[in-house]
C-alpha cells in the first residue's frame, strides 16, 4: 500500500525503508480505522524501518486516534512528523504523552533519522 491515496490522506512510496503515511483531516472513532490499518499494514512489512507519520494536517484528534499511536509507537519505529498543529499537541499535553512519541519537524527531517 504505497503511492496511493487513501482515507487517511495519502501513502507516499517508501524510499530506503521509511513509508510516510500523510495525515489529513478529522481522527475520532469513526474515521481512524484507515489511520490504524495502514500504520499495521506498515508495520507487518519487512522492508519498512520506520514508519513517519505527517500530522502537520490534522485538523481534530480525540483519544481514539491517541490509541492508535500509541499501539503504533511500541514498534519503536514511528516517527511523528509536525509541525504538531494545536489540537494534536493539546492531546498529547493533556495526556502527557509527548516524550513517549520521536518528534520531528518535516517529513524530511524524520526521513533522514
């Protein structure tokens, strides 16, 4: 599942082991299933070192969206590309999570950890 649009916004090719996954949008319990199975389907993939994660466009994030990345971080191979928006970081404040999760300014930049 790489190069392809999907409902969480979009799969970019994976380059040298790293897949981005492309955040867009609302995460609640009824849209985060497309988050939770590629950030999965990524994981499964043996080829797949780090798995990057784009919210720099996540425009509302409830705790189930939180579970998912925190399900996904035990792999020690997730990486949070940001800019963090507001209400993410509201999130992760809240539930004082934030250090759990590797953050990086730009896909770039977590492409080159």
């Amino acid at each position: 599942m790489t190069g392809e649009d999907t409902d969480v916004g979009a799969v970019l090719p994976d380059a040298y082991g790293v897949r981005v996954i492309v955040c867009v949008g609302e995460f609640d319990a009824d849209t985060v299933r497309p988050l939770d199975v590629a950030a999965h389907e990524a994981l499964d993939d043996p080829g797949v070192r780090r798995l990057v994660l784009d919210v720099s466009t996540v425009t509302f994030a409830d705790s189930s969206v939180l579970y998912v990345l925190l399900r996904t971080c035990r792999s020690g191979r997730l990486v949070l590309a940001g800019p963090v928006p507001s209400r993410l970081e509201r999130l992760f404040d809240m539930t004082e999570v934030a250090s759990l999760f590797t953050l990086v300014d730009g896909v770039e930049a977590a492409r080159s950890l």
